[in-house]
C-alpha cells in the first residue's frame, strides 16, 4: 500500500512523494512510485546560477549548437514540410568525472547518464515519426560540438558548454538563448531538462514557456536523489505536474499527448 510523504528539497521547497510500504529499500533509496498528474501553478526560478560565470567559449558554444539546431529543422521540413519536430535540451545531463562530488552512478536514485542524455521518450518520439534533436549541455574536456545520429530519426549534439542559469548568463548569452527560444517555439513540442540541482532555474522555465496547450514540457532530475518531476505549461500561470515522471514515453513528458 502506497503511502504520501513530503521531502524537503534542497532549495527549501517541498514536494510530495508516493513511498510504497516499507518506506526504504534495501540500498537505502525511498522507493518512489509515480504520481498521478495534477494542475499546479507555474513554478518561479531563482535569481542566482550554479557552476560559475559563463565564459566566451560557453557562449560560442550556444551560439553554435543554436544554429545546428535550426539547420537540422529546416532540412527536415525541407524534405517534408508538414515533419514533426521535437526538440530537447538538457541542461547538466550527466556527470562527467563525478561533478560537484556527486556519484557518478545515480546516487541512490538510480539515476543513469542515459536516462538524462537520453530519455525514453525520445525514442518513443522518432519510433512515431518525429524528428528529434537532443541537445544536451554539461562541462567537459573539449571544446567542439560532438554530433551523432545522422539524418535521424534522433540526432544528438553533446555541447561541452556551461548554460546560462541566471539574468547574468542570460544577458551574455542573449543573441543565443533568442535563437533557441525560437527553436522551441518552431518545434511541435519542447522540452528542457534541469539536471543541475532542484533548484528552478529562469532561463529554463522561460525556454520552457516558448509553448503552451501542453506542447511543452520543463523535466528535472537530481541524480544525487533519484528525484525527478515533469512540469507541462498550459498556459502561463498553470500546467501539468508529474511526481516522479520517468520520461518514458510522450504521456510522461508532455500533457497534449496524455492517455
């Protein structure tokens, strides 16, 4: 039998969670069931960034994967001009050599690289016909855009960059994040991941709110914790919140395409 509990997140929030009876497994993790939606208020962001100032190879960087992402979907609509796009940018995805301290395998959530870099959903999209294009950001040893996936149907850029998190970043960045707004907006549904902390960060939800009607969506996973959650704006006061989303198919992540 399920039971409902509250855990404090880090930025001073709380969030309910389903733990099934028993409360804790045997590696120590809550064992998390998943939520049922609700409607909940749009969330506000913090003020204040993670990680450190960006840099001008960080904003090369999104200037650059902004355009790969642009020319990847006006060479698909080129080919077919009714194509469905869908696009997602991770931001923190991953954690490459144990970032910030935190276990490289999932903490005690579970929580692998693949399921922040790639997310089941994405799949599940290009096995429907979208093309989709991941864009995932997080600090690495190069300094060149790493680009897989061919033609598609899901085509991959690691950026080995720093994203903007607050104003500061967002200014810096500004001709960048325009070109990726309009991005998100084009495509015929958005998502961005906040895989850095729990804290909400604004330049995220503002991406996030490039959509409305549940075509967009603002997903969080904490690889320290296990602690994920899908947000899927239906206008700009309210949208679909998921406790506990695993990000598995389309229903998980956005609201137009709820069962």
């Amino acid at each position: 039998m399920a039971r409902a509990v509250t855990a404090a997140r880090t930025d001073g929030q709380q969030t309910a969670r389903s733990v099934s009876a028993g409360g804790v497994s045997a590696g120590g993790a809550l064992s998390v069931q998943r939520a049922e939606p609700e409607m909940r208020p749009t969330p506000k962001g913090d003020s204040s960034g993670f990680g450190g100032a960006l840099d001008e190879s960080d904003v090369k960087l999104l200037g650059q994967a902004a355009g790969e992402v642009h020319k990847i979907i006006e060479e698909a609509r080129a080919k077919d001009p009714e194509k469905q796009v869908l696009l997602f940018i991770g931001v923190g995805t991953g954690n490459p050599a144990a970032a910030w301290g935190n276990p490289t395998h999932g903490g005690v959530g579970g929580i692998t690289d693949k399921d922040q870099h790639s997310p089941g959903f994405l799949e599940k999209a290009g096995e429907a016909g979208y093309t989709v294009i991941a864009v995932n950001f997080n600090v690495g040893a190069g300094k060149e855009i790493a680009q897989s996936g061919g033609t598609g149907p899901v085509v991959k850029l690691d950026v080995p960059a720093k994203f903007p998190l607050d104003a500061d970043g967002h200014e810096k960045a500004k001709d960048a994040m325009a070109s990726l707004h309009a991005a998100a907006g084009t495509a015929n549904r958005f998502a961005v991941m906040n895989a850095v902390t729990q804290t909400d960060y604004q330049p995220l939800l503002d991406l996030a709110a490039a959509k409305s009607k549940g075509q967009s969506a603002y997903l969080k996973s904490y690889m320290q914790t296990g602690q994920t959650s899908a947000f899927s704006p239906m206008n700009k006061k309210r949208g679909q919140h998921i406790e506990g989303s695993k990000f598995a198919s389309m229903s998980d992540v956005f609201f137009a395409d709820a069962e």
